[in-house]
C-alpha cells in the first residue's frame, strides 16, 4: 500500500543558505553520437540541461580562465552568475557556453526606479559583451521576496524596465528574464495539488506571472532538498530526498489527483506548478535555480556527506537529461542549475550551505566521484585527475585521417595497439583511431592543453573512453585507456 501524507508545509524553515583502416562509417557515427548526445539536447525540442552556479565568496577564487578551463573540461554548457562580472563575462567569449547574468539585489532600487539605469544596465552587462559571450538570461535579484522586501516593491518594475531595454536592442527574444525564488513563498505544500503562494505577496506575484506569461520566460524556483528532508524530522525518507528506489510502499501518493512521488525534488516543482495554476497560470514553465546536497555542515548534519552528495547529483543530473519531468508534467524539461562549481566557505550562512561544491577551488579537482551511467559525459568525473584526449565529434574523417597520420608519425605517438591484428584495431574507423592515437600523445606530453589540440580536432574529456561500447581493452603502458 502506497504511502499518504496530509497537509504539511516542507518549507517553512529552509536554512540560509588512415585511413589504412576501413570504414565501418555506421560505428563512427554511434561513437559520435555517444559522444554528443548529452550536449547537443539543447538543439532538441523539449530536451533538458543541466548547469551550475559560480559564486565567488572563497577563501580561493580561481581566475576566469581557470572557470572557462574547468567549464570547458568537464563539457558544461549553462553557467548562472550572481552578478554580471566584466572579467568572467569576457574570458566565456567565444566559448558558446550559455550564461545567465543576475542583477545583484544591492542593485534593484536604482534599476527598479529608473528607465535609464535600466537602460544603462543592459548597456553595460550585457550588449557590451554579446554576441561573442552567449548571454541568454538575466536574473533579476536573488530570492527578493523571502531576503529583501524593501527591494521587492520595485521588482517587477525592474523587470519591465530592462525588457523594454532588451526590445530596444533587439535581444528579446534571446535573453529571458526573472527572478529566483525560495521555496518559503509556497504554503501547504504537501500534497502538492494543495499547494498555494504566500497571499501576501500576490501584490507583486501576479503582476509578475503576468510578466513570466507575457514575455514568454519561466518560474524560477530555489530546491533545497536537503533542508527540506532535515526539518522533517525523519518523517521524510533519506532515500526519498536521494531519488534513490523505493518499495511501492513508499512512493508519496497525492491524495487529490493520486500522482505518485518516487522523488522530493519532483514534489517540490510539482507545488509549484500547483500553486501557478490557483492564480490561473498554467502555461509557465519551471527552471530551477538552485539544487544540490551538502558535502558536510555540523554535527546535526549527519547525512551531509560526500557520499550522499554524489548520490543525490548524480541521480538528480539522470533525472534531468533524461527528460523525465515530474508526476504532473511528465516528459517535461525542468532545466536545472546545480548548486554549485565550488564551496563558497566565505558565506555568512550553515556549515551546510558553505559545503554544496562539487569542484575544489585551488586545485579545480572533483571533490567526490559522481556516478552519472546513462546521463552522457557531463561532469563524468569517476576518473578524477584523468583526463583524455579524443577526436572531437562531428569532425570530417579526412581531417582526423591528417591529423592520425601525424601522431603516429612525427608526433611519435605509440599506435601500435591500433595496428591490424592489435589489441585496439577494433573499431576499426578513423574516429576510434584517432581518439587512441591523440590520447597516446596528450598523456606522453604530460597531459597539457596545447598537446590536445591538432588544428581544432581534437577535446580534452574527463570521461574514461573505455567506458564507451564498442571500444577495445588494451591498457596503454603510459594511462589506462581502453579498460574494460
């Protein structure tokens, strides 16, 4: 028997937070495609991505190009900053990677009273960088209802403002904006068909749903799940919070629409799909902001471990590219920004919310291994400091070919293992070839940049291409390449 709960609020107290190889053309495209179907589902009608959010309140601040590095190496493709730095904004140049800007809530007073500072603002933060830095989002003000009510007056004033700014340049409908929103604004959220906004603040919310509504943005919605699962006292199951299995006897039924819930996270955007659609707004769509899981905090927080951080991102990264929706929009994409690139240790805040970073500040190495099976090579970091060298996907064979002709031979690669009757001849394509033989020369040049490169055909992955089907079992005497 499936497990009911009655009305409860989740919410209400959320902590601060050679081709000398034949062809075999159809195994080349698989391994291209393997290779990018997790980080072209943005060109997909309906498909889903998962960023990150950068803040910068550590004890170790990496520079700009040490985060574009970083980004680029672990394939992320949406990065959310609290503000619109100008040194961040122009090392993202040319890189493609999408970012959303914020308007720091220090700033909404002036750009919320003034067309011009509006105006201004665009002007500065956003049309001086564009189109070589691939802003598509502002954000405006960060949870300003539930942290900052002086400013919450002017919210939606600013949001009028710099979309009238954004018209006059011509970049409506490429850059989106709204604000974010802690789940606190939401009463009664469970079950989640009850769930309604705080009454409140429907001053400002209506008007700016309308705004959502009109200009064809999104919800942003702040799910911390861990503070959510701790302040329950034990009336919410770890494994629950975790989007790990559950026994029928345990998925969370919504006693009025009789959905079902395997997952906190899909409960928490449920409510507020719910609570959209009481002020009759039901054609908006949800993007989360924030989520994550604490590494560690303090003594009262004995599930805040690596452990269960891995656990709860690596499920919660499947659950998201895999388009999975939630009970009441399924198949829907939820784009989601995990929190966060590094621990922001300097924080004013719980132990827990200086300890959500996935990547260590000074070194720029994974903290914890993610298990991500089946969600593409985003953050595949179960190698941790390996990385590899492989053909980029989508280039020319002709191009590989060049390129594979020269690491075998002046580059001095080590290609025997791919030579016919070899441990690694199979597959036999110029893709597979050529990822052995680039890979084989990155690792005898200690792994640098720059001996990753052959004209552009060539990325640098943390994703161990063993793991990839298809693939031999040769282990290279200089790294574990091809291992089964």
């Amino acid at each position: 028997m499936m497990c009911e709960l009655g009305s409860q609020s989740w919410y209400s107290t959320k902590m601060t937070m050679r081709r000398p190889f034949a062809e075999l053309s159809l195994v080349a495209l698989f391994l291209g495609l393997y290779y990018t179907i997790f980080f072209r589902y943005t060109a997909a009608e309906g498909s889903a991505f998962v960023g990150f959010n950068f803040g910068t309140q550590l004890s170790v601040v990496p520079s700009p190009p040490q985060v574009v590095s970083l980004l680029k190496i672990q394939q992320i493709t949406h990065l959310r900053l609290y503000d619109a730095d100008s040194s961040m904004l122009r090392a993202l140049a040319g890189t493609g990677i999408q970012v959303m800007v914020t308007v720091p809530n220090t700033q909404l007073l002036s750009v919320g009273q003034s067309n011009a500072s509006a105006v201004n603002w665009v002007k500065n933060n956003v049309i001086a960088y564009i189109p070589a830095t691939n802003i598509t989002g502002i954000c405006v003000g960060t949870e300003v209802l539930t942290t900052d009510p002086n400013a919450a007056l002017v919210l939606v004033p600013a949001m009028n403002f710099l979309h009238t700014a954004l018209v006059a340049a011509k970049l409506d409908s490429q850059i989106k904006i709204s604000t974010t929103h802690a789940p606190e604004i939401i009463l009664d959220s469970f079950p989640p068909s009850q769930a309604f906004f705080n009454n409140s603040w429907n001053g400002i919310l209506k008007p700016m749903l309308d705004f959502l509504a009109r200009t064809g943005s999104y919800f942003m919605l702040n799910v911390y799940t861990y503070d959510i699962y701790k302040a329950s006292n034990g009336v919410i199951l770890l494994d629950y919070a975790l989007f790990n299995p559950l026994s029928s006897s345990q998925v969370v039924v919504d006693s009025n629409t009789l959905l079902s819930y395997s997952n906190l996270f899909d409960a928490v955007v449920d409510s507020a799909f719910f609570a959209m659609a009481r002020l009759n707004y039901t054609n908006i769509s949800i993007v989360v902001t924030e989520t994550g899981w604490p590494s560690q905090g303090d003594s009262t927080d004995t599930d805040a471990t690596m452990d269960n951080a891995s656990t709860y991102n690596s499920n919660l990264i499947r659950h998201i590219v895999n388009t999975t929706g939630t009970p009441k929009h399924p198949k829907e994409a939820i784009n989601t920004y995990i929190f966060e690139l590094f621990s922001e240790d300097l924080k004013t805040a719980s132990p827990t919310m200086k300890n959500y970073g996935l990547f260590n500040s000074s070194n720029m190495k994974p903290l914890y291994l993610l298990r991500l099976t089946g969600s593409g090579p985003l953050l595949a970091n179960d190698t941790t400091d390996r990385l590899y060298c492989v053909a980029k996907p989508g280039v020319d064979d002709d191009f590989l070919q060049i390129a594979l002709d020269w690491a075998c031979g002046p580059g001095r690669a080590d290609c025997l293992g791919i030579q016919p009757g070899k441990e690694c001849y199979e597959p036999n394509t110029v893709a597979a070839h050529a990822s052995y033989a680039f890979n084989s020369y990155f690792q005898q040049n200690k792994a640098v940049d720059s001996s990753c490169d052959f004209n552009g055909d060539a990325i640098i992955t943390t994703t161990n291409p063993s793991e990839l089907p298809l693939l031999c079992s040769y282990i290279n005497s200089f790294f574990p390449f091809f291992v089964s």
